[in-house]
C-alpha cells in the first residue's frame, strides 16, 4: 500500500525510516545536492499547519513554490516566497519561466502535496529527487517516484524533521534571485495590442482586498491569471476549485466565504460561462444581504476551451465556445442587485471603493478581449 522509501511518523518503522531520510538528506549534500526547493499543496491549509512549514522553510532556508489551493500557506511577502505555479505561468508571465524555477531545483520537497492540484510534476520533468510530507499516501505510480515519502500528522513531521535537520540550504541560486524579482513585481508582463491588461486587473483587486481580504475564483482562462497574479498573505485568502476544477464555483465559494468572514472584504472573480451556471446565486447574495463585489469578465466565450481548441487545431469548432451576448449587470439588477458596466477598467480601483462603501451585494460586468494565444507559452 505504501511507497517504497515511507517514513511512518507514528508508526513502528519511525526509527528506521527517519534515519534513512536524514542519510539520505546528509548523503544528498555530500554528494553534490546544490538546491532545494519546496512545492506546497493544499493539504498543507487543511491541517493548519503554515506555522510548521514557515519554520521548517526558514530553518532549510529554501525557495517555496505553492499550488493555487496552497496559496496564504506563507505569505507572499516572505523572503522565501517565489511563486504559485502551474503550467499557465509561462502564458501569463508571456516569456518562458517554467524551466527557469525548475531546472535549477536538485531536491524538490513536497508537503501536503497532491498532483490533481495543477502544480504537475511535468512541470518539473518527472525527473527530480523528491521527498513527500503529507498526512496520506497519494500513490504517484508511474509519474514519479519519491525518494523517500514522509506519511504521518505535517505538523508533527515537521517539527521532528526540525530536530534531526542541521541541513541549510546555500539561498537562492542567481536565477531564482532573478526570478523572485519577477514575481515580487508580477514584472513585465506585456499586453498584447487588443486585449485587456488582466493582470492590471488582478493588482487592482489585491490591492483592495489587502492583506486579509478573500479572493474566489471561478475556474478558466481568468483563474490561472487570478491564481497566479493575485498576492495571497494569509490562509484561506484564495480560494479556487483546483482538483476538481468545477466552474459556477466562484459566487456560491465567495457567498460562503462571507458568512463566515462577514468582517471581511471578499471578492468574487468570475468568467462569464461559469458564472452564468450558478447565477442564481444572485438571489442568494440579496436574500441574504451579503455584501459581495462580483466581477465577471465577460468575453461572450468559453475562454479557456477556446483557447484549448486554439492549440489543437488551427481552425477551432465555430459556435462550440461562445455563449451570449448577456447583459449580466442587467441580471444583477433584475435580482434586485446594484450593479455597474464598466467598460474602462483603469475606473475599477474608485468603482470598487464605492462599492465597497454601499455594504451590499454588487456586480462589476467588465467586458474583456483575452489575447487566447497567450498561453502557447505553455511549458
Ligand atoms: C461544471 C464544469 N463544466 C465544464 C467545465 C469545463 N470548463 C473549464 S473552464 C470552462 C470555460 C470557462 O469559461 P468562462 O467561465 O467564461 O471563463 P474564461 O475562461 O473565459 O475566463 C469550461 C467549460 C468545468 N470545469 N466545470
């Protein structure tokens, strides 16, 4: 049932096994293992254990790396941070970063990591040691193999791996130091003449939100943009359907949110397919009285299927993406919700603030022009 290399943390093999990973820790360095790296997921959220994580993180000194549901595991403010990442990152950054974060990696750590969450190993070529911490076993088959797969409690792991770690990684490499400026500025990201600046868009919502306000995103082409360029300082504060990837997730995900974090500021990110699954849910955000900002970029179109059909094939399926036009801020109205059509975006940080001030629900329909070649930078 368990990988080879499994380090039960409670279990009888505990002595063995622990003693098997700090040799091979120790073995690894001497032998030549330059730099470390560590990909979060979020099982790390789950359980709560950030603070764990941080200090085992700062105790290795090593790069950290988080899948979309990962993100707030540690602050993007911190030293440490690099990126969340997924295979959208070269499309969304528009230049090839992909093998740059990785190919400088010898030892990835994986902590309450789960391959379903987008961050793939073929991001980083299936080929590079790996250690796994997490709670349960994901058996990885023929993906990869881990060296050694650390089974138990995240928390308790990583404290005992703190004790028997004298380890420390040497810092960041020249390119991840390059990198790291990259993605602490979300730098350099041109725009196509034609299209929206989506992540001008997504700066102004992290911006608002601050840094414990609630981005929820629905799932297309505006979640990799949403995911990877919004900055997320604390748990919780991105949420998104990885894994399952549903879209129609991100009203009723931004609606809950609030409930339960009325204090709050929460936002919703929308592409109009998906939004318009779980539009009812408008009714829901009045009813309730929740006070919600809703924006839905709206394209007329299926993004991200357009855009796959695009990579496939020269001449996409006409009339299998597009949907609408609808009038979505007339739908918000038309639920009893103030809404607004706002056609230039450079006016969402002053629209945002007023709508901020209503303390209702409210909708933001933006209309967009997505550059669906962008992401043939895919690694
Ligand atoms: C319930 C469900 N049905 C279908 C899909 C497949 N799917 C993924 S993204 C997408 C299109 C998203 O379009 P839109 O909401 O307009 O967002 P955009 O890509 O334009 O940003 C679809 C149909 C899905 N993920 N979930």
């Amino acid at each position: 049932m368990f990988n080879q290399g499994l380090v039960r943390i409670h279990g009888r093999v505990l002595k063995r096994k622990i003693r098997r990973m700090r040799s091979y820790n120790y073995g690894s360095f001497k032998g030549g293992v330059k730099k470390y790296a560590r990909a979060l997921g979020n099982q790390v959220l789950r359980e709560q254990a950030q603070n764990e994580v941080r200090l085992f993180a700062e105790q290795l000194n090593v790069p950290i790396i988080c899948s979309l549901a990962a993100k707030g595991a540690i602050s993007e403010k911190h030293r440490l941070f690099l990126t969340a990442a997924n295979k959208y990152l070269d499309g969304v950054y528009r230049r090839p970063i992909v093998s740059d974060l990785f190919d400088d990696v010898d030892l990835l750590i994986l902590i309450g990591y789960d391959f379903g969450e987008d961050l793939k190993p073929s991001l980083w070529g299936c080929n590079k040691d790996t250690i796994v911490i997490n709670s349960f076993d994901i058996p990885m088959e023929e993906v990869f193999q881990p060296k050694v797969n650390c089974l138990g409690n995240i928390e308790q792991s990583l404290r005992y791996l703190r004790n028997v770690c004298t380890v420390r990684n040497q810092g960041f490499s020249e390119k991840h130091k390059e990198l790291k400026e990259i993605f602490d500025e979300r730098k350099a990201i041109s725009v196509k003449p034609g299209t929206t600046d989506i992540p001008r868009i997504m700066k102004v919502i992290s911006n608002y939100l601050g840094d414990s306000g609630i981005l929820c995103s629905d799932v297309g082409l505006h979640k990799q943009y949403a995911g990877l360029l919004a900055r997320t300082h604390m748990p919780n504060r991105f949420i998104c359907s990885n894994v399952c990837g549903s879209f129609g997730f991100g009203l009723p995900a931004a609606l809950a949110a609030k409930l339960c974090n009325p204090s709050e500021k929460v936002v919703a990110i929308c592409g109009d397919g998906g939004f318009h699954s779980t539009s009812q849910d408008l009714e829901t955000a009045v009813r309730y009285k929740l006070p919600v900002i809703i924006i839905v970029l709206s394209d007329s179109c299926f993004g991200l299927i357009k855009y796959y059909q695009g990579l496939h094939s020269e001449e996409p399926v006409k009339g299998m993406t597009e949907l609408g036009p609808v009038q979505f801020h007339l739908l918000a109205n038309a639920n009893g919700m103030k809404s607004v059509l706002l056609k230039n975006p450079e006016e969402l940080p002053k629209v945002l603030e007023q709508a901020y001030l209503l303390n209702e629900p409210f909708l933001i329909e933006i209309p967009v022009a997505y550059d669906y070649n962008l992401l043939k930078y895919v690694a």
